[in-house]
C-alpha cells in the first residue's frame, strides 16, 4: 500500500530529508511538506522538483499546537512524521501523533524554549503512551545524535565483548568565507556551545565551565584541530543502553575567530535567552542576534572543506584490548551539488530520512520510544552507504590515539 509522509520544518534539514524523501519516493509514497512559513515549503518544493521530478505538496502549520497538527496529520494521513522543526516543537508532535496514531521520527532532543537544558526525559515518558497507541517513535536520528548512536552499536557488535571508553569526535572544517555564522539554527547551536561541558566517568556526570577542556585531534582527511568538551546528549542515552561502559566524552571543533566572537557575543548579553525591555518592546536577546546572523540555508552555496564525524571507542574483544575508530566524511561543495545544502544539513538529513524508510519498511520496529542504539546497527550502516554517507572503520592498537599532544 502507498505511503504517506509528513516532514516538519522547512530549514536546513527539512530541505534535506525533503530531496531525500523524494530520492527515495517508493518508500515515502506522498510527500507534504509542512512549517510555520509556507513559502519556505513551496521554494524547497520547487527545487526537489526540478531537480528530481518528483512533486511534493506544502503546508503552513504552527507546530506549537497540537490542535493544527492533529488536523495536518489526519489531513495528510500521513503514516509517519518527520520532525526537523525545532526541538521545542517535539513535544508538541509527538502529542499529535500519539491522539494519530501516527510513527514519530526526530533528530534532536526536547529544549524547554525559557531553559537551556536539553534531555530525553519528557520524551522517554511518552514511552507508555506509544505502546498503548501502537506507534514508535525514534528519537535523535540524525548525525549526531542519530549515526554516532549506530555506529557505537555497530562497534558493540562486531568488534567488542565490553566497551570502555568512547569519544564522540565532531569536526566540522567548513570554511562558508563569513566572519562569524552557524552551520545549523543559530539559536540552537550558540545555547549548545555556552552552556557547561559534562562528561561521563565512572557512573557519574562531571561538569566543567564552558569549553575549558580542549584537545586536539587528528582527524583523517582534514587534519589537527581544536576540538572542545561539550555535553551532547548522545551521551544520555548511550550511557543507559551500553553496558560496562566507564567513560563518554564528547569533542567538537571550534576555530578561534568562532570562539572570539562567542565569547564577545556572551559578554555583552546577547546569547540571553529572557527578554529584555528595548524602546518599549520586549526582545529576546539571542532570537534578535539570529535575526542577524546569516540564514544556515544561505551558507550552502559558500561553504567548502569538509566535515568528519565518527567515534573513537575502546574496550575488549576475547580478553584482549582494542581500539576502533568508525567515522564519516562528508564534502559541503559535493552535498550542495545533490540537495543545495552544506554538509551539516546534509549529514543530519540523510539519516533522518534512512530511520524514516527503515521504520516504514518495518525493517526498525518497535512500538514504544527508542534511541538509535537499540536497534541492529546493520542496516543502517548499509542505508548510509548507499544514500550518500559512506563511513569507514579503523581497527588500531590497543593504545592508539588520534590525540595530538601538545607541547
Ligand atoms: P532551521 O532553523 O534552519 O529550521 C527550522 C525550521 O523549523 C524552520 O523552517 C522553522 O520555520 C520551523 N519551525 C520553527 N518553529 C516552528 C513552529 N512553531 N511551527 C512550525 N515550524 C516551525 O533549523 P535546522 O534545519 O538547522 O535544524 C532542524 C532541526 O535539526 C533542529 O531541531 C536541530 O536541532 C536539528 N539538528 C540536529 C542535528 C543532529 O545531528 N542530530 C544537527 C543539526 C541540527 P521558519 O522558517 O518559519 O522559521
């Protein structure tokens, strides 16, 4: 029987896992394309048209209310949707899928707009929910969270009896030729990296201020870079679903005219998230600064370089120690040539759609709400290989490590 999909959210992403859908239109069947500006649905409309031949229909919704979703979704009849809205918005759809009966897919996890903290809590207690509505919902599959999740259960599964240690390595080399810009929705992005670092050692968290832990890493096909500490909530559920694990990190680059200009930004308030009186008007600080900011869609046809992402995991396979480092490379020039996106849409796109048509395909199916990791990594590490984010796999010695110390 023919599918109907409904994708929320026309940014970045959106724009991403629409082409993708429509790449891949025998699984997705009918496609819509819904967010809060229309005109952004039907410019990504035109384009996927024109480039793949395939026609998407659009719609205007307010993802805050679970009302105009629930009309949308029956309206549709959609059998799944795809949330790459914001991460305010996930409760809010998951709500509207659950009184559906409709699958939930989404790549990052809830965020109380008045608070940056980010955690699976209020997601997992959905859990009952869906399996009471028979529908699944899979949360964070996008790159990271979503193909660092798989790639640790694949390296649970082919190479290690026990795994120890895993470090969660993001590099993105992209150079989009601007003084300062985001890669993804500015707002998202600056509360990620201002907010304190946290760390898993030993069955604790450990926080830390804001990036003061810094290494730099060798990163296959770019090179040494400055790679920084940060809470990533991968972490949160890998923690729970990977056994005799002792230590989780996570490591993203930053280069230094990046950080300048962060810590500028965040001395004179305007990486605030409470309003602020102005001229009589209340403005949010940060909302205001991404009115500045250039659009993430805009830097596509600018950026060049590359972006690495992967995982560096030790532990042991038949009583002896090993290392595995599975990552992934991706080109900006090369994903806006497919999809008129730069490479971090792309790598959070991809995946979105291949846990979408898995989940169609009944391939990854599980009423209830589950992380990435708890489903056979295999086929989706081949879905990556064939939908435009090959990986590759080093096995190194025991005490390899891609760290560069400095002197
Ligand atoms: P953008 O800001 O570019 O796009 C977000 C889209 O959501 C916009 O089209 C916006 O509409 C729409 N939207 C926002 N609020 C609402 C609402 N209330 N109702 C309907 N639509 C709404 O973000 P990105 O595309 O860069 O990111 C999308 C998601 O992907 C985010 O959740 C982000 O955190 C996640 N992400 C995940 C990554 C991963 O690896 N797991 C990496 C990068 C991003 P409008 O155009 O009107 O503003």
């Amino acid at each position: 029987m023919s599918k109907r999909t409904l994708i929320i959210g026309a940014g970045g992403v959106g724009n991403v896992v629409a082409f993708k859908c429509a790449m891949n239109a025998d699984t997705f069947g009918e496609i819509t394309l819904a967010s809060r500006t229309k005109s952004k649905c039907d410019a990504i409309a035109e384009n996927v048209k024109a480039k793949t031949g395939v026609a998407i229909k659009t719609a205007q919704v307010d993802a805050d209310s679970v009302e105009e979703l629930v009309a949308l979704i029956r309206e549709t009849e959609a059998d799944i949707v795809i949330n790459v809205a914001l991460p305010y918005q996930d409760l809010t759809i998951m709500d509207a899928c659950a009184a559906c009966q409709v699958d939930y897919l989404d790549t990052a996890n809830y965020e109380h707009p008045d608070e940056a903290k980010f955690e699976y809590k209020e997601q997992w207690a959905r859990d009952q929910l869906f399996r009471e509505q028979h529908i699944m919902g899979l949360l964070g599959s996008g790159f990271d969270p979503g193909v660092t999740n798989v790639f640790v259960a694949y390296a649970q599964k082919h190479y290690f009896d026990e795994i120890h240690t895993i470090d969660i390595l993001d590099c993105n080399a992209g150079d989009h030729g601007y003084p300062f810009a985001t890669n993804f929705n500015p707002e998202i992005n600056l509360r990620e990296v201002s907010a304190k670092g946290r760390y898993w050692e030993n069955g604790e968290w450990i926080e830390t201020e804001p990036m003061v832990i810094k290494q730099v890493w060798d990163y296959p096909e770019v090179g040494p870079k400055d790679s920084y500490l940060l809470y990533h909530e991968e972490m949160e559920s890998l923690v729970k679903n990977i056994p005799h694990l002792k230590r989780i990190r996570f490591f993203m680059t930053f280069g230094e005219s990046y950080l300048t200009h962060m810590k500028v930004l965040e001395n004179v308030g305007m990486l605030g998230i409470e309003p602020v009186e102005h001229q009589g008007q209340k403005i949010i600080p940060i909302e205001f600064l991404k009115t500045l900011l250039p659009d993430p869609a805009s830097l596509g046809p600018r950026t060049k370089g590359k972006t690495n992402i992967g995982v560096f995991v030790k532990g042991i396979k038949n009583g002896e120690p090993k290392t595995v480092y599975i990552y992934q490379v991706s080109d900006h020039e090369k994903c806006y040539e497919e999809v008129m996106s730069q490479a971090v849409s792309y790598t959070t796109g991809v995946p979105a759609m291949i846990g979408a048509k898995l989940m169609l395909e009944k391939r990854w199916y599980e009423e209830g709400v589950h992380n990435m990791e708890e489903f056979d990594p295999d086929p989706f590490m081949e879905e990556l290989n064939t939908q435009g984010l090959p990986w590759k796999v080093m096995e190194l010695d025991a005490d390899a490590t891609l760290e560069v110390k400095e002197n």
